[in-house]
C-alpha cells in the first residue's frame, strides 16, 4: 500500500532523505527505491512543481553541447544590448557574476568544450530509454513522444554542418541532417517562412507535459513504498554518531545517507560546511499560449534567438532566455513579454491572445556541467544537482548514478567531470 505524504516526525526510519522533488530528485528517489531502500523525498511544495515544471519538455541524447562554446563571447554583447535577445544580467548583479563569467568563458575553448560534451553524454544518452522505463505500469506512458530536435536558421549559411555543434553529437551517434526552408515547413507549417534551413536531430523525444511527468513519478514512488515529506530544508549537517541530520521548520530530523538535489538552493546549504560552489541563479521562463490555433509536431529551438517552443498538454509553450539577476531578484515582466513577442515572430499563424506565463530558477555552473559524487570529508553526503539547461534530459541517469553510489554499487561511469570538488 502506498504510504501518503506525511511529517517525517512521526515517520520509521530510512535509509537515505533525498533533499529537493524536482525531476532529479525524483528519479534518484525512484532509483534508490528500486534497490528496495527506504527513501523519503523532502520538499518546500509539491514534486517537480518549480524549475522542474517550466522547462521546454525536450528529452534529447543529442544535445550533448555545452552552454559555453568556441567564439561565443564575440555574440554575448550584442545579445546584452538587444531588449528581446537571449541573455540579460541585471546591472547591480553583474560584480558577483564576473568570477563565474570567466570561468564559463574558459569552458568554452574547444579542448574543453570536447571534455565536456563526452560527460554530458554519458548523463543524456540513456534518457528516453531510463523514462519509458520509469512511466511502464503507471497509465501515462504518452507522457513521453518521440519527436525530432529542429534547430531552426534564418540564413541558411548559418545551419553548417562541418563545425563542433554537429560534429560532437554525430561522433556520440546522433542521426542530424540538414534541410532547406521548403522541407522544414514540410514538417512544421506552423514555421515562419523567414526560417530558410534547419538542422534536425532525429530520434530524439519530448514530454507533453514536465510538471505532469514529475507527479506521475512521485506517485509512482509513493506506491513502491517511499514517503514524501513537505518542509523547507534550513540546513544539513553531519551527526558526531554517523549519519546526516537536517532541519526543517517542523524540527531536527535524521537520516544515514543524504542525496543533496535542491538545485540552486544546494549551494546555501553547503556554505556552512566550507563547501563552496560557482553555482548561479539563472532566471529561465516560458509562455504556454492556451488556446494556440497552430501546432508544432517537434520541439523547435530558434537558433537566432535561443528559445525552444513545443506544442503540450496545456498549450504551445515557448521557453528561454537567461536572465542572470541573483537568487531572490523579482519576476523580469519585460522578459516575458519578449517571449511573447518571439513566439509570435517564430510562428505567424500563433494566437497569442490567452496565455499563461511562468518563471523559475536553473542552477548554473560554468562548465555545464552538474555536481554529482561525494563530497570529499563528508561520507554519506552525495550531489545531484546543477544540471542547468539539461535537468529534464539528465535526470533519470542521474538518479541510476545516485542510487549506484548510496547502495555501494559499481558506478560504470567516470565522475571526476562532475566531481563537486573540481572548483577549488
């Protein structure tokens, strides 16, 4: 019988708290409790609800590029000085950023770039297989709809195929082709006829619907035996007599392992510890236009403006731009109305009068890549956060990852790329 939600004051004991119910933290929770541990899930609101809930839906093997990559600081000015362009940093919040800009420049020469597109592969490339896997037996295996990945060019000079961004998917096995303008609206009529070439990765997949993808799991969790615990985490810390306690506004409570997946939150509960990160809020949002009257058959990612749009359960839904502002900086209403503009731009046939809009926090590291593995001094500690663009896509290899690690199982993957301590 599944166990209902409940305070874990009153809880048995377990054998790991997983920190954060964003999709990751659900797939490691749903990972460790296939190995038949006793998992409790803690969050602030309900499972996959906030970051997890407004990302682009895209579950993609292929994009195995890092956000950094060669030549790009010659793009970043122009992009900062035009209103609908696809960065912004908030002007009082550009002397904290700086450290972390120049690390995420010095990830993107291209001996890095190589490095770090092989470690985001390992994490991506079972995604499609590891959610099917996951939705099997729960009723909403349509959750999940194989589509191709359209990366749509207004100059067709543009949409090369002899550059990096295609040479390291094809090397990793993608399967990319380059169309003209007149065989992209062929497979998206919806398509502005200013688009005139697009490279397609195929075999990729999407979700009709994040936010509903991450409850599904959650129940299913809840049905295996798990628990799910509502409550803010204050902090973490270890107990003289081994194991890991942390507090809630409910009080103290305890676990022997600890899996830490609070994305951009994590790196607050860490300070204390002496564990510092370069993890940044960076400000994702999206429109989902209600009642769309067009419909795209593929997620379709506007390569001149770096936004993806994808038609869903609950709309068309356009999600982009990064807004770096600091944590707790206010809802940026211009961002948002630049996405409606875009959309409007990207699909002319568009009904944009009824949407609704949404905003929350990824958490970004420099190198793309997230914290995951030990904490070197802090046994029974394990990192699973700071996935950035690619939490959805990451997730359920994250969380096989998670469980190898807590269970003691060999691990078949190198994790120095994602080591927590590669910052010092």
């Amino acid at each position: 019988m599944a166990r209902k939600d409940r305070s874990s004051t009153s809880a048995a004991p377990v054998d790991v708290a997983v920190l954060g119910a964003g999709i990751v933290g659900i797939c490691a929770a749903l990972s460790l409790a296939e190995r038949g541990m006793r998992v409790r899930l803690v969050d602030r609101g309900d499972p996959a609800q906030a970051t997890s809930f407004g990302n682009a839906g895209v579950i993609s093997p292929g994009s195995i590029l890092p956000n950094s990559m060669p030549g790009l600081w010659k793009k970043v000015p122009g992009w900062l000085i035009d209103p609908l362009g696809p960065v912004s940093v908030r002007p009082g919040h550009l002397p904290r950023l700086a450290g972390w800009g120049l690390r995420f420049l010095a990830a993107g020469r291209e001996s890095r770039v190589r490095a770090i597109s092989a470690a985001m592969e390992h994490l991506t490339r079972d995604g499609i297989t590891l959610y099917r896997q996951h939705l099997a037996g729960t009723g909403h295996e349509g959750l999940i709809r194989d589509a191709s990945f359209i990366h749509a060019f207004r100059r067709a000079r543009d949409a090369r195929m002899d550059g990096l961004d295609t040479a390291l998917p094809r090397a990793a096995g993608a399967d990319i082709e380059r169309i003209d303008g007149a065989a992209l609206r062929a497979m998206e009529p919806a398509l502005s006829p200013e688009f005139e070439a697009a490279i397609v990765l195929h075999g990729q997949a999407r979700t009709l619907s994040p936010g509903r993808l991450g409850q599904v799991l959650a129940k299913k969790f809840l049905r295996m035996g798990g628990e799910i615990e509502r409550g803010t985490v204050r902090s973490i810390r270890p107990q003289e007599e081994g194991g890991w306690a942390y507090l809630t506004e409910s009080g103290p409570h305890a676990a022997p392992q600890l899996v830490l997946a609070m994305g951009v939150w994590s790196a607050a509960l860490l300070r204390p510890l002496g564990i510092r990160l370069p993890l940044e809020a960076e400000h994702g949002y999206h429109v989902s236009f209600t009642d769309p009257g067009v419909t795209l058959h593929n997620s379709v990612m506007d390569m001149d403006m770096k936004f993806v749009a994808s038609s869903m359960a609950e709309g068309l839904r356009v999600a982009g731009t990064a807004e770096f502002a600091g944590l707790d900086a206010p809802v940026n209403d211009k961002r948002l109305a630049g996405l409606v503009t875009l959309a409007g731009r990207l699909a002319p046939g568009l009904n944009r009068q009824a949407y609704s809009t949404w905003s929350g926090q990824r958490p970004s590291l420099p190198d793309s890549l997230p914290c995951l593995g030990r904490f070197d001094g802090f046994p029974g500690l394990t990192a699973a956060f700071g996935h950035s663009h690619h939490g959805l896509m990451m997730a359920p290899k994250t969380g096989r990852i998670v469980a190898d690690l807590v269970t003691g199982q060999p691990v078949n993957v190198d994790l120095a790329p994602y080591r927590p301590s590669r910052f010092r």
